[in-house]
C-alpha cells in the first residue's frame, strides 16, 4: 500500500482560492501534513533559519550523490493549489519508490523552500536565495510584510519566521533545528506545472500522449519601483501643455515597457510589464491634477542576459518621459536576479528517461523565477507538467495522472544518479584498436605492465 496518495495533499474536484501565505498558519498546517509523511517515510526533518524545511534518507548502504528534491508550499493571493506543492509531493514519492531498490546509494532530501511568492513580503524565492547567501539573518528586520495588519503593524521577516516555528514546534515532534538545511547538493530537481498552455496543447495534439517540459533556463525578476513628483492643480485652468500630470507620466512609461516587452520577447530575452499605479493623496479627485504617482515595473530575464542593460534601457525610458511630461522620476531597484542555464547534463538524462518510458518531452524556458534559480547545487533542472486554467488563480488544475507522471520522471533520473557504478581496481584500461603487429606487441607490454604493477 502506498504511504505517499495524492489525494491527502490535493483536491482535484476544486477550484477553491487557496491562500496558503507564507509563514502564516494555512501555510504551516499544510507544512505538517508533509512533514508526517516524511517522517512516516522514515526521513530526518530539520528546520533552518528562514524556514526551509527538509526531510533527509540515506538510500543504500554505500556513499553516493546528494540530491536535493522541492519546492514550495506558500501561495499568492486566491492562488491555485498545484502551483509549489507538486514538487515537494512528487519528490515524496520518488523517496518511496528509492527506499524499494536494492542498487542505488545517495542521500534524497525532500525539501520546501519557504515563501518562493513574492505575495506578503514583495520578495521572492527568499528561502532558496538564503541557502546561497543572497540573503542573510542581517536582512531579516528589514523586509517587512507589504500589508499592514488592522491594527496598522507591519511585522519582519523575522517576527514571521519566530511566529511560524513556533506554531510548528508546538504541533509537531522531531524537527531539528539547523542554519540551513544544506550549503550545497550534488543535484537540485524540482517538477512544477506548466505556466504556459504549450505542453497541455501538445498532450492534445498528440493523441494524448504523456508529456513534459525540460526547462532549459530559469528566469530572474528584475522588480523597479519609480515615483513621480508633479504639480498639483485645476484641471478646469490650467491648459494641458502646462499641467505637469505624475499620472501622464505613468502612462508614457506603460507605453514605452509595452515597446521594451515586445522586442525582448522577439529577442527572446525576456519580457516586462506594468504592474501598478497608485497616486498618493489624489483620493480620484475629478477636478485635481495629481502631483504624485508611483509605478512599478517587473521585468524578466532569460539566458545570459544581465539586469544591468535592462536598467539601462529603462533609465533612457525615465529620461525620455520626464522630458515631455516636465516631471521628475526617481527610480528604486527593489530587487534583481541573474537567469540561470540549468544542467545540460542532466537534461539529456531526463530526456533518455522520458524515452524509455515513452514519454514526449520538450524543451522550454521558466519565464517565471523559481527556486531551483537560486538553490545551490553542482547540477540543477526542473520539469514542466501539463496544467490548464493558467498559474497563480484558483483555476489552475492539472490532473493526477501529470502529477504521477512528474514522480515517474523525477524517480527515474535519481535512479539513473545514484545508480552504483562497480570499478574493478585492476581491470586493464581500454586500448586503442590495433593497426599493426608492431602496435600490437607495444599494448602487449603496457597491460603485462600494469598486471605486474
């Protein structure tokens, strides 16, 4: 009987919002039901710093590779419920199909990286970006929750973090606590669905054959805030060529990242969009030039590309704007991240496992940031499942079958990792193919060599 059913951890007949915010109680109370599993599984369960969680198993009795399996459980708003939990779920179940070998020897560590949504701190992937030093304790009291609670507190990282462990600690026995819950694996896997319609359109196309996406680069988010100053006025008298309207500065801006986005995207280099425009103090007044507005700006990044030139792009948008509009700008770079290449080993891996299972797989970006971005490791990569109703909203939903196709894929290539290769210490090095009877008599020698050596 099986330890790990999918159906504890998914309701595949909902399409109820989840709002599983990270560090919160709805976040915690699905931690724990992962964290009896992997203790039911057998594995060690630490807890670090930040709030990654990790369950560890030896599989085998000899020394092997360490491979790190996860992802995240934490949501965004009104968010879907396949989006993070499908990787931390299929990594459980690869562990239950290694513990049933007799031939593989590694380490597993099943892992969920805390608060990947940028949702209720406004920053990313902040678990997987401490493992590798983006983020240090030092950083905790200044990055504080972007809603403010009813009683107008605006709680740390830090308060989050105590707040949550303690709730965990409280209800669950054996958790150890650790700095981080690795410095660095071997390998870093992560299954997540699709965030495209590309592998649900192919699993059609083709008669309903089993597919999945390799991710071949992991995207970064290069996140700006700018803030306008203006003037205030009477709409009624002041005539247009003299207003200097924040809010007409906004919308230039939205203009020119509509023209950036595009040829990036043509480019294949990434992609950015406006998010939000807020004008502080303007309360929709009908009659009054606003003086003040704030944007925000997210863009995305693929490949080698650097943040660096995409500011400089967007610099020369600010200074193009601000000239027209009689404004000023001020630009604040909220956060920016490096795209990563993921292991062109361990994708072809993949791809002879999808080949012997008799799975289609294609090869596709993550626009998206991911924590398999950030987590360090030797090797890392990540797979696409088929998923309808797009990402972060409620009709998100992929089907069991993906899922177990993920578990599928993910046990294949860590068997094909920790698949003990015997050495015999004397066994002669292949040679050459021979062309000559004086070559001959020459390779003679240096294996007669080595068996006497």
């Amino acid at each position: 009987m099986s330890i790990v059913k999918l159906e504890e951890f998914f309701n595949f007949k909902s399409q109820e919002p989840i709002n599983r915010l990270a560090y919160t109680k709805e976040d915690m109370d699905y931690k724990i039901k992962v964290i009896r599993k992997m203790q039911e599984l057998g594995m060690d369960v630490t807890i670090d710093t930040i709030g990654n969680i990790c369950g560890s198993i030896k599989i085998g009795e000899k020394p092997g590779k360490t491979i790190a399996i996860g992802s995240h459980t934490d949501s965004v708003y009104n968010g879907g419920q396949y989006d993070g939990p499908v990787g931390v779920i299929s990594g459980l179940q690869t562990v239950e199909e290694l513990l049933k070998s007799k031939k593989h020897n590694g380490t597993i560590k099943v892992v969920i990286y805390s608060c990947e949504e940028s949702s209720r701190f406004g920053n990313a992937c902040l678990g997987s970006k401490y493992l590798n030093g983006d983020i240090t304790p030092s950083d905790f009291d200044n990055i504080k929750v972007q809603k403010k609670s009813e009683d107008g507190k605006q709680i740390t990282l830090r308060e989050a973090i105590q707040e949550a462990k303690k709730y965990l600690h409280e209800r669950v026995q054996g958790i150890t606590e650790v700095e981080k819950v690795f410095d660095s694996v071997d390998y870093a896997l992560e299954a997540h669905i699709e965030q495209y319609k590309e592998l649900a359109k192919e699993y059609k196309k083709n008669k309903r054959q089993n597919v999945i996406g390799i991710v071949t680069s992991v995207g970064s988010a290069v996140r700006v805030q700018y803030d306008v100053t203006g003037q205030s006025d009477h709409t009624g008298s002041t005539p247009m060529r003299k207003r200097k309207n924040a809010v007409d500065t906004t919308a230039l801006v939205g203009k020119e990242i509509i023209k950036l986005g595009t040829k990036y995207e043509k480019t294949g280099i990434g992609r950015a969009s406006q998010v939000e425009i807020s004008t502080p103090g303007h309360n929709r007044s009908f009659n009054q030039i606003p003086n003040k507005a704030q944007g925000l700006i997210d863009f995305r990044l693929l490949g080698k590309n650097t943040p660096d030139s995409v500011l400089q792009d967007f610099n020369k948008i600010l200074e193009k704007v601000q000239k027209k509009t009689k404004t000023k700008t001020e630009m604040t770079v909220v956060s920016k991240g490096i795209p990563v290449v993921t292991s062109k080993e361990l994708n072809s891996t993949i791809e002879k496992v999808c080949i012997e299972k008799n799975i289609k797989s294609i090869q596709m970006p993550s626009y998206a940031g991911q924590d398999t971005g950030y987590v360090p490791a030797k090797k890392k990569t990540m797979i696409f499942i088929p998923s309808k109703g797009g990402s972060h909203n409620p009709k998100e939903r992929t089907k069991k079958e993906f899922i177990e196709l993920a578990s599928q894929v993910i046990t294949g290539t860590c068997e094909t990792i920790l698949l003990e290769k015997f050495k015999d210490r004397n066994a002669v090095n292949i040679v050459p193919k021979i062309k000559s009877t004086k070559q001959k008599a020459v390779n003679l020698k240096k294996r007669q060599e080595v068996r006497i050596h």
